[in-house]
C-alpha cells in the first residue's frame, strides 16, 4: 500500500503544486492556482466523463442483471457455456473492438448505409461522434465487470430461500423484490464500481467513437502529460478527479447501505 498506492499519491499532489514549464524545469512553490484553472478550464470535461460514464454504468446493469438472472436461474448445467460465450469477445483488445465498432457506426457502414440506401433513414442521420455511441461503447467494454460479479451473487442465493417464499404464496415478482434482490445487492455494488469507475476514466472509446464535443476528462488529463507536458495541471486535474471518485463512492456506500447488507 505505501509503495504502489500512498507513495504515486503523494507524489501526484506533490507535482499538482509545482511551477513552470518542461524547457525551465518545474519547482515546488505550493500553487493552488493549478487546481482553479484546470477546474474553470475543463468543468465540461469532467461533466462528460460523469454524465458518459454513470450513463454507461446503468445500461451496463440494465442488460448484465437479466442476463446474470437468467444464466444463475434457468441456464442449468450449461452455465459455464453461456458465461463462456459472453465472456468470448474480451478476449480480443478491447482497442480493437472499439475500432470495430467504429466501422459499424461509421454514416455510411455495414449498418446505416443500406438502411439510408433504402430511404429508411436520412442521409444527414448519425451515431458516430455522439454522447450515444460513447455511452454504448463504454457500456459494451466494462460489461463483463458488471455481470461476473452479479452472477456470483445471484448464483450463491439458497434455492431453498425462493422455494419457501413460492410455498408462501409470494407471486413471482414479490419473490424478486423480497428474496433475490436484496440478496444480490452485493454484487451490484460490486459491478456498479468495477464498472462506472474505469469507464468514467476511460478515454479510448471518446477518442474513437465520439467527436469533438464529446471530450472526457481522461483524455485531457493524458493531453497535459504527454502531448503539453504540462506536469503540474495534469496532476491537478488527476487528483480532483479521483477525489471527486473517493467522494462519490463514499457517499454510495452510505446510501447503498451495503456495509449493513454484508454485515447481517
């Protein structure tokens, strides 16, 4: 922990500090300003990462829950198959997947173009470059963080909890919200962190599927460090970033009331 979590830590905050330029060198002189001005310069950014990343989060659960559902109830021995050929195509790089997914959303690809070729949509009608095919591409990339840990959550429920609840007449929709639900809360949890927080850090699917109104906060941090060399806003903007990220998973916990759940 001291030497691969607290020390990269403190040395980001140490260089969020820091004055001057990459030809000068760079001295540490305690200047806040770095946080103001990255703040006031890319507050659209990181509303994008926000709004992109919690967007994706939730259609990732949205399809992962069913689908876990399903393969933990109803899939019987093939279980494994099915997790298997979900799992399947994040095998290959997710960079390449995304590249493929440019080439399907592309105006005029395999998907749009013979639908505009038959009139069934406009020519001016697109996907690519949008907030919808950020938020698709990053829901699709971070899906198996979703649904594994959903699935060892439904899959550990007692059958013999559901039995007793069908044998006391709960219909089937009470017997979800009572019984399994609450018993995968857990897992969604889980899957909601894995999932939301590298994908509001994401910015490969914004560099390929988005547009230039679409920036996310990832991609201006990597900017400042590699393209600007400007150390210091990028370490500022680093560190906002991921204490807005501690912020927000605290305050989840706490309304998520998972420490009670795990508890009892």
């Amino acid at each position: 922990m001291l030497l691969f979590f607290l020390l990269p830590i403190a040395t980001l905050a140490i260089t969020s500090l820091e004055s001057g330029d990459f030809i000068s060198g760079f001295d540490f002189t305690w200047n806040f300003g770095n946080y103001s001005r990255g703040f006031n310069l890319y507050s659209e950014q990181y509303l994008h990462a926000v709004e992109y990343g919690g967007s994706a989060t939730i259609v990732a659960l949205l399809v992962a829950y069913p689908a876990a559902y399903w393969i933990a109830f109803h899939a019987g021995p093939r279980k494994s198959s099915y997790l298997l050929a979900v799992l399947l195509p994040f095998f290959v790089s997710f960079v390449i997947r995304t590249l493929a997914w440019e080439t399907i959303l592309s105006d005029n690809g395999v998907l749009f173009g013979p639908l505009k070729s038959l009139n069934l949509l406009p020519n001016d009608f697109r996907v690519l470059a949008t907030p919808v095919a950020v938020t698709g591409g990053l829901a699709y990339t971070f899906f198996p963080f979703m649904l594994l840990p959903v699935y060892a959550s439904l899959e550990k429920i007692d059958r013999g909890l559901v039995e007793a609840a069908q044998d006391l007449f709960a219909s089937k929709f009470e017997v979800f919200r009572r019984v399994i639900f609450p018993l995968s809360v857990p897992g969604v949890f889980a899957g909601v962190l894995l999932t939301g927080i590298p994908a509001v850090a994401d910015y490969v699917n914004q560099d390929l599927l988005g547009g230039v109104g679409t920036t996310m906060v990832g991609r201006v941090i990597e900017t400042q460090f590699e393209v600007n060399i400007n150390y210091p806003l990028a370490a500022a903007l680093a560190f906002v970033f991921m204490l807005g990220l501690l912020a927000t998973l605290i305050i989840y916990q706490r309304i998520f009331g998972t420490e009670q759940i795990m508890g009892g």
